[in-house]
C-alpha cells in the first residue's frame, strides 16, 4: 500500500461519552433551578445518547427516511408510513427515559427542569423523533381541560411503554398536531376545514391540512371551524373497537431538515373527532399546547448549540495545522469560546423557562407568557448560524453528511420557524406586553435583578426598558420596531441569568461580546482579556 491509506492528523470517532456530565452549563443548571434530584437519571441518559450504537441509530433514522404507502397491494387505503426499525429504537428510548411526558406524571418541584435536560440530552444526537415527543408532552395541558378525554387518554401519554402499532387497545399514546392550511399558515383563523356535529357526542371534520408532523401519531389535536367559530377536536387514527378513522395521508414533505421524522399534507373527510375545549375557543384550548412546544424550541435548539460546538472543540483539540493543534492558535480559539459562550447563553435560558414552568405562582406564569416568546424568537433564530460556524471548524469533514453537523445545518432552521416563524413571534411578543402588563412587569424584575454588576449590561438593560416604554407609548408604530424590542429584551434575559447563575467567565464573555461597546458581528471576534482558556475547555 506505500502507507497512502495511513490515517494520521484526523480526530478520532466522538463517541462513548457521557453528554449529560460533560456539560458542564447543564450539570450546573439543572442544580441551580431545583432538580439536583434527577443527576442520576440524567447521568444514566447521557450515558445511552452518547453510546456508539445510539449514535449509529440516529444516523440511520436519517439515513433511512420513512416510505408512505397509500394502499395495499389489494388496492385498500391504508395511509401507513412506515419507518427505520432505527428511529422507533430512538423514539422507544426517549419516551422509556421520560422525555416526553414525566413532568405530569411525576410531578414534584424541578420536574419539568429535569424533563427539559432529558428532552435536550435526546435531541441533541437525534432532533427528528424529538417533534412527536414534544408534542405529546404539549398536549398535557389541552387535554386537561376535558374530563372524559382526559381519563382515556392521559393515562397513555404518561406511559414510559412505546408501540409504534396504531392499535385502540394500546396503553400507551402518541400525539401530533394540525393546525396550518395552505391558504393560512400562521394565520389559522383563515382555516377552511369545517366541523359538523354529529348528535352522537362527536363531529365530523373535512378539510386539508398543509403540514402535520408525526402522521404515524395515535391522535392528533386539529382545528376546525365549527358553527361557534374556530374549534379544536381531538382526532384519533384508530376509532373505538378498532375501526380505522378516516386520515388520508397525500404526501410527506420533503423537507429541509432532518429526514428521520415524517411530515404530511393530510386530508379529512368526515373523519370523527371529539370537541376539546369550548366551541369556538379552539384558539385558547391549543395555546398552552404551543407555549409549551414553543418552549421545546428553544430546548431543540439550545440542543443542537451543544451538539456543535461538542463536536467543533473535539475536531480542534485533535487536529493539528501549521505546527500546533487548532484549539491553541489564537484564531480558533476565539471562534470556539464565542461558540460556547452562544451555547451557554441558550443552555442556561432554556433551564430558566423550564423552572418557570415548574411553578404557577403569579409571578413565574406572568414571567413566562412574555419569556417564552422572547427567547423563543432568539435563540431560535441564532441556531442556523451557530451551527454553520461549528461545520467550519471542522472544514471539508464538516461539510460532509459522514459528520453529524451538516445534519444539524439543515435542522436548526425549523425550530426558528415552527411554532410561529419571526415576525409571528415578534408580534406576539408586542402583543403580550399591550394586554398582559403583569407579563413586563415580571420580565423586568427579572432582569434588573441582575444590575449593578456590569456597566456594558446596566446600559443595555436602560436602552432595553427606554425601547419597551416607547412600544408600549405608540402601539400603532411599534410593529416596524418588532424585531427590535426582542432582541433587545432577549439579550437582557440571557445577560441576566448568565449573570445571577452562570461562572464569571462566561457572564463576562457574554457580556462583552454581544453587549460590550467592542463587540463583534461574526463569531469569534471577541475583545482582549477575555478568560477564552476557561471558555473553551467547558466546551
């Protein structure tokens, strides 16, 4: 061979390590934000996502995408998508560790800060199985709002068993959403689909829904018009005694992103569903549903920072160029502690929102309504961006799909727009601070608790209070500024928290460089005497 096929200079396989006690701003956070208690478990998950086998199922779930089959070989509709055995050993994981649901089912103080880090630690190897696991922990809260159809069926969402078989005699339950229409999208008042009771307790819904997540789903929460106006039903694929409900599935999407998951257009033609919530009120009965998958957003992404620049500081402190190995020339180390700083920032938030959700005093719901939209908009937002800075540090490997960051390239996008793309947020967010001013109140308490420490973000934090005050003053002009007040208030939330919580180096870094006056407009341009050692090696 004349050693051509000699492998020297490339990082080894990033593999057989424990992504829960490596991290050291999720150790952290999980602590300080009351689940200390759940370390062992999470210990326990770090351990699994981080096996090579796990890693290789994840890579074959999305290498392997699901094949939708319309009919059977008889010319019988069957709407079946089936699925990588790959991705239903990674579902089946996720939902035996609870990242689904074990916040409502085992409820005690920091149970949804320990579901968050579960959620994250999944996510951040494998981020298509991630949607229908968020949304069956998102549709906790909606289907409580139904006696009789929360007892069927929220003993099955908290179920720790997974089976991929659409059956009526499961104990366990998955969920999906639909919600957009093609001639809607966001605006789901423009819904067409229609809903026509049936004098039997149920409704017949018939209309076409442009994206629905997770069609292999046991039920779906869907909105419809009904004679009150827009309504939300609960639409299972399998009816009692084992009939199949009519869900026509017309294509999966082929989407940006990950391929693992499976994301439809679907048709209903009086296809039973039960009235969830108040007729009328289909709006109000989802909403808790899309703060919460909303918040897993944020979670997906703060997720997928990790997975980044993980492997960007593994790939830098194996490779050697020009003499020394990357992470110690002073270019590179730079970019990666700027990466880091961005991941923490996310981290750190992602656990805030969570331990708001761990109480409903009216402090933390006042605090959250307003916060989740915030930091929803941003770290979302950053996430492409982050991602495509890591794949550079890995060069050529990275840009290939051997290497999981080119996967996460294409996937960050869609938590930016799911859930309410940009301008949806922004909007919510002016929205929220015009009709629920306990929700400014609370968000400004909760940043100015962190003044008095750093010029650069006391200066930020007036700027910050100056801009809301004039939003809130001229309300007709303030959707131009939109972007502006959220940023603006997502900085001073992640600024505040890095502050009160985070090691100094990192509230200092951050600090300087997304609220110093020598700030940067790329990572990696960061301003002198930074402590970049201590940055990176929490990396």
């Amino acid at each position: 061979m004349n050693g051509t096929h000699e492998v020297v200079n490339q990082a080894p396989p990033r593999a057989g390590l424990n992504e829960f006690l490596i991290n050291p701003a999720l150790t952290e956070a999980v602590e300080r934000y009351g689940a200390g208690w759940a370390t062992g478990h999470l210990a326990g998950v770090g351990e699994l996502v981080g096996r090579p086998d796990f890693q290789r199922d994840a890579e074959l779930a999305d290498t392997n995408p699901p094949v939708f089959t319309g009919h059977d070989r008889w010319g019988n509709r069957v709407d079946a998508v089936d699925f990588h055995p790959a991705y239903h050993r990674v579902l089946a994981a996720a939902v035996e560790h609870g990242a689904h649901t074990s916040c409502w089912a085992e409820p005690r103080p920091g149970a949804h800060v320990a579901r968050a880090a579960t959620f994250m630690l999944f996510a951040q190897v494998e981020a298509g199985h991630a949607c229908p696991v968020s949304m069956t922990h998102a549709v906790v809260p909606a289907l409580r709002l139904d006696p009789a159809l929360a007892e069927v069926w929220l003993p099955r969402v908290y179920s720790r068993d997974y089976d991929p078989r659409l059956r009526d005699d499961k104990a366990s339950a998955i969920f999906g959403m639909a919600m957009t229409e093609k001639q809607g999208g966001s605006d789901v008042r423009a819904n067409t689909t229609r809903a026509v009771r049936t004098g039997a307790g149920t409704w017949r819904l018939t209309g076409h829904k442009w994206f629905c997540s997770a069609p292999q789903s046991d039920a779906f929460l869907v909105l419809a018009q009904a004679p009150a106006g827009l309504s939300c039903f609960l639409v299972p694929r399998v009816l009692p005694g084992g009939e199949p409900n009519v869900f026509r599935i017309q294509r999966l999407k082929n989407k940006l992103g990950n391929k693992s998951n499976a994301s439809s257009e679907i048709e209903l033609d009086d296809t039973t569903g039960w009235l969830l919530g108040e007729p009328g009120r289909g709006v109000r009965t989802i909403i808790e549903m899309v703060a919460q998958t909303r918040l897993d957003c944020v979670l997906g992404t703060a997720a997928g920072m990790r997975q980044s620049v993980a492997e960007a500081a593994w790939h830098v402190r194996h490779r050697s160029a020009f003499g020394a190995l990357l992470i110690d020339q002073p270019a590179m180390t730079a970019v990666l502690a700027d990466l880091q700083l961005e991941a923490e920032a996310a981290t750190w938030t992602a656990m805030r929102l969570a331990a708001a959700y761990d109480d409903d005093g009216a402090e933390s719901v006042a605090f959250r309504r307003l916060a989740t939209a915030v930091a929803k908009y941003w770290v979302c937002k950053r996430g492409p961006n982050h991602a495509y800075e890591s794949l550079e540090c890995l060069g050529g490997n990275g840009y290939t799909e051997s290497f999981p960051l080119a996967r996460r390239y294409r996937e960050q996008p869609v938590l930016a727009i799911w859930e309410g793309s940009g301008n949806v947020i922004a909007l919510d967010v002016l929205r929220a601070m015009a009709r629920e001013p306990e929700s400014v109140q609370a968000f400004d308490r909760e940043i100015a608790s962190a003044r008095g420490v750093h010029p650069a973000f006391d200066a930020h934090l007036a700027a910050t209070r100056d801009l809301v005050r004039r939003a809130l003053a001229a309300p007709a002009d303030a959707a131009g500024q939109a972007r502006r007040v959220v940023e603006a208030l997502a900085l001073a939330l992640q600024g505040a928290v890095l502050i009160l919580q985070a090691p100094a180096a990192i509230a200092d870094g951050f600090v300087a460089a997304r609220l110093g006056p020598d700030r940067g407009l790329e990572y990696g341009a960061l301003a002198p005497g930074l402590a970049l050692s201590a940055i990176t090696g929490r990396a």
